[in-house]
C-alpha cells in the first residue's frame, strides 16, 4: 500500500520533534551560557558543559569542557567540582586534579562561593599537605563543609580535630550521621562515637552492618555485630535514663 504524502510528511514532523535537541558549539544558546559562566554564574558553566556534549558525545573529553568546569567549581556548582574526584579512565579531570598548585585555589574558592563539595576538597588537601596554617584552614573548610550538611567534610573535620587535640564529638557525630553520605568511609566515625558512648552512633553502625551499606560504598554485612550494637545502644539507654 502506497502511503500518502501528508502522512509521509507528517510522519518526518513527528520524528523531527521527539529527537534531542543538538546544540553544536558556537550556537547561540551556548555562546550565551559560556559568556554567563565566564561573568560568574556557576549553572550556567555547567548548563553550557552540557549543551557541548549534546552536539558532540566527546566535548566531555576536550579541554574547553575542563575549562567550563573549572569555572563552575569556582563560582560554587557543586557538580562541577564533583567532576574531579573522577577517578575512571580516561579523565580529563586529572591534570587540574594533580596540579595541587591550581587545585587548591580553585576548590577555596568555589567553597567561599557555595559549594560544600569544594570545602571538603579544600580541607582534604590543606590536611594532607599540612604545612604551616594549613591546618586551622583545614579545619575552618571542613567545618564549613560540614555545617552546610555534606558528611565527607564532617568527617575531615573531625580528623584535622583528632589531629590537633581538639574536641572531635560533635564533628564525629555528624560524620556518622550526616545527611549527604559522599564517598568516604563513615563505618568508622560511626565506631569512634559508638565507642565513646554515643549511643545514636552504635545504632547507626548497626544499621549500615546490617544493609552492607556505608552511604554510598558496599560494606560487609554483619548481622551478629549489629545485634550487639543494638544491644549496647540499649544499655546506654538504660545509663542515661
């Protein structure tokens, strides 16, 4: 059967409208997001990241799509400065990552501007480089970090207070419990506090042995530790009381 025109035509109107938009570099729409990235607004770094890669499945890997981002982190998009912990291959994120000299400002910076992520990448690498004032700068980011709800800078922040002699608890206690997980080990912050008796940290420890899960990352079940836990929560229940 020989279809007819206006369905033929109406047909190629159809598929013309679902398909993805594909804004190339140089389109007007990008031109206008890079230039709002470049005058400081960190969405629109990212927003124009993404209209790259809509055009071209390999502008992530280009250093112009590096370049936005670098920008985003520091005007305080959170996601872009999310893109350098990337620790898959290939990564375009590795140079900027590995260059301590130019990482570290970029990440103080896009902390000061909003971005919890970059306090507590700026906290990590002033701890681990630990020359003089870097400490109590570590300590002023992942305690910003942390206030601003991202777990990995409390638990940070409780490591430079270890560190320096400080009073860990509440610190501790947030790294256990904080609201956004990230990619760090909490099991451990969870164990300090419980230790401590911290009785809200044994049952949260419990609860992450019991579903094999730390935040994000795979954590070996243990159904007869986190009994005990329980068990121990409850005595000092009981001590409180």
């Amino acid at each position: 059967m020989i279809m007819p025109m206006r369905l033929i035509a109406f047909i190629l109107l159809l598929l013309g409208l679902s398909a993805p938009a594909a804004a190339q570099v140089g389109t007007p729409a990008y031109i206008e997001h890079v230039a709002r990235c470049e005058a400081g607004e960190g969405y629109a770094c990212a927003y124009a990241a993404q209209l790259g890669q809509r055009g071209d499945q390999t502008f992530w890997l280009s250093d112009e799509q590096v370049r936005l981002r670098i920008l985003g982190c520091r005007f305080g998009q959170d996601g872009s400065c999310w893109k350098f912990e990337r620790i898959g291959r290939p990564n375009p994120y590795a140079p900027m990552r590995n260059d301590r000299g130019a990482f570290l400002p970029m990440v103080r910076e896009g902390c000061r501007n909003g971005s919890d992520m970059a306090c507590f990448q700026a906290a990590r690498e002033l701890f681990d480089r630990n020359g003089p004032g870097d400490l109590a700068e570590a300590l002023e980011h992942g305690e910003l970090g942390c206030v601003r709800g991202f777990s990995d800078a409390c638990a940070v922040w409780t490591d430079v207070l270890v560190a320096t002699g400080g009073d860990a608890a509440p610190a501790r206690a947030e790294a256990c419990f904080g609201n956004r997980p990230g990619y760090l080990p909490k099991a451990p912050y969870c164990e300090a506090g419980c230790e401590a008796g911290d009785r809200e940290a044994c049952l949260t420890l419990a609860t992450m042995l019991e579903r094999g899960r730390d935040g994000a990352l795979h954590l070996h079940r243990d159904t007869r530790r986190a009994r005990q836990l329980r068990t121990l929560a409850g005595t000092l229940a009981g001590a409180a009381d």
